[in-house]
C-alpha cells in the first residue's frame, strides 16, 4: 500500500451499511421518540439494549425509503426478537486502525 492510499483509507475509517432496524428504532433514531405505552423500566432497558447492540455503528439513520418488510430477524440496533416490521437505515461501522 503506497502512501497516498494509505492516507485515503485513514480519512474515510468507515464503511457504510444499511441494517434492518425494528419500529421502535425507526421512531427512536428518527425523532427520539420512546413507545408512549412503555413504563420507565421498560424504556431503561430498551436504551440499554440499543447500546449494546448498536455498539460499533455511529450516524444511524432511518432512509425512511421504501415498504417494511416483515421478519423475524432479530433487529440489528436493538435486538428485539419480536417478529415485525423492519426498515432500512444506514449506518457507519467504526473501523479498528491497524487492522491490515
Ligand atoms: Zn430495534
């Protein structure tokens, strides 16, 4: 790898995808908005989950594109196993320097 590549690869450190995300997620990562009939506890651990498992994404963001698909693929910021609809968001992946 010569210098100028290298220096690219470092000003981008990230690589963009799009995950399916649960309605909660859509509704939280696009307007911060929690599921009104959620108690305090409830919305404590949903937080705790999104952190854990949004872990290593950063600038999440729904495309708010194109019909929900069903599926019973456990959501990839939160992890809900519920069955239901998922969406498109993208998301940068946070790149582990020195990896090569
Ligand atoms: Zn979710």
């Amino acid at each position: 790898m010569n210098y100028l590549s290298h220096a690219k690869l470092k000003a981008t450190e990230t690589d963009p995808v799009i995950l399916a995300i649960c309605s909660d997620c859509l509704l939280f990562l696009a307007n911060g908005d929690l599921p009104p009939e959620n108690t305090e506890e409830q919305d404590r651990q949903y937080l705790d989950r999104l952190a854990k498992h949004s872990k290593g994404f950063f600038n999440i963001s729904p495309t708010c594109s194109g019909d929900p698909s069903f599926s019973w693929t456990p959501c990839e910021t939160c992890g809900s196993r519920l069955g239901g609809d998922r969406h498109d968001a993208n998301a940068l992946i946070e790149t582990i320097e020195g990896a090569d």
